[in-house]
C-alpha cells in the first residue's frame, strides 16, 4: 500500500478525483492517510471527513512566523508517514525542508502546459485568465514532481484542452478540471502506486 498525504486549499475537487479513483480501483494500491489545509474553510476538509480519511488544518495565521508554521506543517506530514504527498491546489509554498526531506516523492497538479503560464503569481484562476489574455488555443494541465523552483520539476503527465473563442476564466477552469486535472492527476498517482515512475536526469520515465 502507498500511503498517500494530500495537501489542499479550497474546493477540493482534485481530492475528490483521488478518493473516487481509489474507491473504484482505477488507483490500486492506495491509502490516503491524512488530508492536511492550510485553510480553516476550505470545503475539502468537508470532502475529506465525509470519505472518512483523517484530516488536520496547519493554518499560518496560528503561528508567529513562517518558521513556526512550516515546523508545524512538516510535523503534520511527517506524523502521517507519507510515501507520497499529492499537492492537489494547495497554495501555500512548500517549505525547502520538506522537499529535501521528500525528494521525487511530493507532487503537484498545475492548471496549465508547463512551462506555460506557470511559476510565481500563477496559480488558480489566475493562470486561466493569463491564457485567455494571452489568446493561446490550447491550454491544459500538468502533473510534476515537485523541486526547489515554482513548477519547475520533472514532468510526470500533461493533458491538452481546447480553448473556445467565448471562455471565461471560469468556464475554462471547469474544463480543464473535467477534461485533464480529474484524469491525469489520479492516473499519475497510479502509476507510482504501481511502481512505474522513475527520475533519471531530471526526466520522468514510465515504464510500459
Ligand atoms: C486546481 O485547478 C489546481 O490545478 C490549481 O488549483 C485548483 C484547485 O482546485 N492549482 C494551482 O493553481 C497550483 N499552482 P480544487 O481545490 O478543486 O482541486
């Protein structure tokens, strides 16, 4: 079994992929163990109890500085044993101990094709809204690995997604959710429950 932490922020619908993925058996092999938001009110906390799984919030407004709360969320993670910690729209940047500590075991969806629309200051809706700015045709998402960088780590699976002359940011977001975050997020974590992920030079291999 991989014991999976996942790390969130808002609605959750990517936990949400990753617990029906489980329950189904399209991820085999699976346990997540501990759901853990930086945000009192995020509605995944709610996903997350009603699933059943453990789930704790390491909020930084109950610490004095960064310092404090990054012990404390790395506390969280480490209690729950991970082998694999999924960012899943957690928008807090991840403290460099933790990714020291977990190399090529954290990973993280983007809402866009990386190197596309990403890096600092991009994230939520705010990378659709670059995108249709940008008027780009294409959009999509990406699963990493996570690295020292912004959305800079190896790449494990993207997905293309059309984009329509009439898109909101909005509208687009939900596509890209429905048409690539939903799907390749649950898919990347099966093929490392799976054992078919390595890192070689920088680059992810998967094994056929
Ligand atoms: C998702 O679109 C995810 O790709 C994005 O936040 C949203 C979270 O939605 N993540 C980033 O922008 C990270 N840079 P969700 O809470 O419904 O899964």
């Amino acid at each position: 079994m991989l014991r999976v932490a996942v790390c969130v922020s808002g609605g959750g619908t990517n936990l949400q992929a990753i617990i029906d993925g489980v329950k189904q058996g399209t991820i085999a092999n699976v346990e997540i163990v501990r759901v853990i938001s930086n945000n009192r009110n995020a509605y995944a906390l709610k996903r997350a109890a009603q699933a059943g799984i453990d789930a704790v919030c390491v909020s930084p407004r109950d610490y004095e500085n960064r310092e404090l709360f990054n012990e404390a969320f790395l506390g969280a993670v480490d209690e729950a044993a991970p082998d694999l910690i999924v960012l899943a729209g957690f928008l807090v940047v991840i403290p460099s101990a933790l990714i020291a500590k977990y190399e090529n075991r954290i990973i993280n969806i983007h809402p866009s094709l990386i190197p596309s629309f990403c890096g600092t200051g991009y994230y939520g809706l705010k990378v659709h809204e670059a995108a249709l700015r940008r008027g780009v045709k294409v959009t999509g998402a990406t699963v990493h690995f996570v690295d020292e960088g912004t959305d800079t780590g190896p790449i494990i699976m993207q997905k293309s997604v059309a984009v329509r002359q009439d898109d909101t940011p909005e509208v687009l977001q939900r596509r890209v959710m429905e048409e690539a975050e939903w799907i390749i997020l649950p898919k990347s974590i099966a093929l490392i429950a799976d054992g078919k992920v390595s890192v070689e030079d920088g680059h992810v291999m998967i094994a056929e």
